[in-house]
C-alpha cells in the first residue's frame, strides 16, 4: 500500500509516497481504508521536528482520518466489513486517575492516531475498533475527516474550560485557520456573539459568512483600538486565541474588566510579553486548554451528524499531493481545513 512517511525532520519535501506492507489488525482491530485525511498544523510540526514528540522514524502522519472497514480482528464483534467510520484519534488508557475523571486530554499513556500510532496518510490504517464511530451516508469523509483535530479541541476550549454562555461576546483570533474557523461556527452555535480576526479580509468575508457578527483584520488594523469601538468601550468578554505572540498581547489589551482568554496554540509566537498591572487590576483571566476528551469528539460529532456545523473544507488533495497541502497550510492561504483524499 502507499504510506506518505517522512524519514527526517525537515521541510515538507521530506514527505515522500513509499510502498509499504499493508498492515493486520489485531484481535480487538480494524483495518480502515482511507478515504480522506485531514492534515493539521500538528503534522507538519511532527514534520519539522519542533513538536517535542519522540517519534520513530520513518512516521507517517495523520491524526484525522474517515473510511470504510476493510478487516475486523478475531475478537470484534460491534462492527462489520464495509461500515463507514470516523476513528477517534485519542486512545487513552481508561485506566489513570485522569481517565477516571474524564479528564483523557492529561492521560500519560495516551496513544493517538498519527503521532504515536502510524496515522492516516496511508491507503490503509489500523485502529482500536473501540475508536469507531458509524459515519451515516449523509455525512462525506471528508467532512467527518476535517471534523476532530480543530471542532473537539476547540469545543474543550469554549465549553469545557470558558463555558460560554448565549450573549457573551467573544474574540475568535486567527477566523480562516481550522481551529478559527470552527470556532466561530461553535461560538455561534453556543449563542455568543462573534467578533472573528485575520489577516485577510477574504477570510473575514468567509468568517461572516459563517456568522461573524463583526471583523477585524489585524494586519491592517489596530486590534485593540477595534474591540473596543466594537463593544462600545468595554472590550470583548472572552477570547479564543490560537495565534499567539503580538495577536495574543493584541487580544489581552482589548478584554474587558473581569474578561478572560482561553489559549490553544501559538504558532505566531510561543512567548509572549505580559504586563501583571493591567492583568490584576482589570482581573482578566488567561486560561490554557490542551487537546479535548473523547466526549468532547463524542459531542462534535453528534452537531455534524446533525447538521449543526459543517468543517470549512479549502481543498483536496491526491495523496501523492501531500507535500504541497503542507505547503498551503504553512502560507497560510487557505480558509478551514485542507484534506487528503485516496
């Protein structure tokens, strides 16, 4: 089978299609057939070697994956050969004091699927059949593909750590990237009003389209300066940043007093400058919020299924293609998700 690996960090030149053994589920496994993988900014960290994961290599990336069953291990009995699936990307153990309290995101022995697993840029890839969800015919794999790696995390950002409430209003950072673009579709579904950053104004059409109810392009405009006039001198409630560096400082200067702002990435800038006066005297809150539970996919799975959100889906790609998708992702020219398709 085809097997799109990297053998060393580096650029995305490094990707190459090999051709590999096609892999045998275990007893308690399926054998899934790609039909599409998404790719995340997280790939192409594992890629280039700055995502602090011990991998061994060659890897083949791909946390996001949909297909159809090809194979079942000796042991499964709660699905067949031929049904179409979404794999959850998270395998945590079940077993720690964390999985316990349904907090999986802090699971240590946690596996996931393109990163400590052979993941999903491959014609073919073995799961945990307890992973399976039943993907109806309505929904296509590329939407149910596009769906986990930024509605799950981002869902755990709004519901489960800023517990957003109908009316608040809320900044989402960063609007044409996956996790911007799902979260002002899952903002808008929670009831908040929506003010939606970028750096293009193409993508601030899409984002308003998607029910932004105000934009801001911070490339050209004073980030700031804008939420306040937005929010008739008060500054926005809540924030969701995936962006960091000076979007981060931006966004933290434009809260409102008692405001708080739930970070999940920071690929603009990991290290950001942070005045503790206004902090404590405004009381603003900056909340971190790592990954999602398998609940959290449970739930975002169940809004496509029923039609409530709908991943931004740019482009597909061939998977001989993938080197160029990382290329997009990293220029940033695209609005959601790109997708792989086999």
């Amino acid at each position: 089978m085809r097997a799109v690996r990297f053998h060393a960090f580096g650029p995305s030149s490094e990707l190459r299609v090999d051709h590999v053994p096609e892999p045998r589920p275990g007893p308690d496994d399926v054998l899934v057939r790609v039909r599409a993988a998404a790719i995340n900014h997280w790939d192409i960290d594992m890629r280039n070697g700055s995502s602090r994961l011990d991998l061994n290599l060659p890897h083949t990336p791909g946390i996001e994956v949909a297909g159809d069953v090809a194979a079942i291990g000796a042991h499964v009995t709660t699905v067949r050969v031929g049904t179409r699936v979404m794999p959850r990307y998270l395998w945590p153990c079940r077993r720690c004091e964390w999985c316990a309290a349904g907090q999986e995101n802090h699971c240590a022995q946690v596996r996931v699927l393109g990163a400590t697993e052979p993941g999903g840029y491959a014609d073919y890839v073995v799961v945990p059949a307890s992973t399976l969800l039943p993907l109806p015919d309505a929904v296509t794999y590329e939407a149910a593909a596009a769906l986990q790696g930024t509605f799950a995390p981002v869902w755990h950002a709004l519901k489960g750590r800023l517990d957003l409430q109908p009316g608040t209003s809320i900044l989402i950072n960063a609007a044409g990237s996956g996790a911007g673009s799902a979260g002002v579709q899952l903002a808008r579904y929670l009831g908040a009003r929506v003010i939606a950053s970028a750096g293009s104004d193409d993508k601030l059409t899409r984002a308003r389209a998607d029910g932004a109810a105000a934009t801001v392009n911070y490339a050209t405009e004073d980030l700031a300066g804008r939420l306040r006039e937005l929010t008739d001198g008060r500054g926005v409630e809540t924030v969701l940043d995936c962006v960091g560096g000076a979007v981060f400082e931006a966004s933290l200067r434009g809260l409102a007093w008692n405001g708080r702002l739930v970070t999940i990435g920071g690929h603009g800038g990991e290290r950001v400058t942070l005045d503790l006066i206004p902090l404590f005297r405004n009381q603003w809150s900056i909340i971190g919020s790592v990954n999602c539970t398998t609940a959290d996919i449970d739930d975002v799975f169940a809004l496509l299924v029923g039609g409530k959100i709908k991943p931004a889906i740019h482009r597909t790609y061939p998977l001989e293609e993938a080197a160029l998708a990382h290329d997009e992702l990293e220029a940033r020219r695209h609005y959601g998700k790109l997708v792989l398709v086999t």
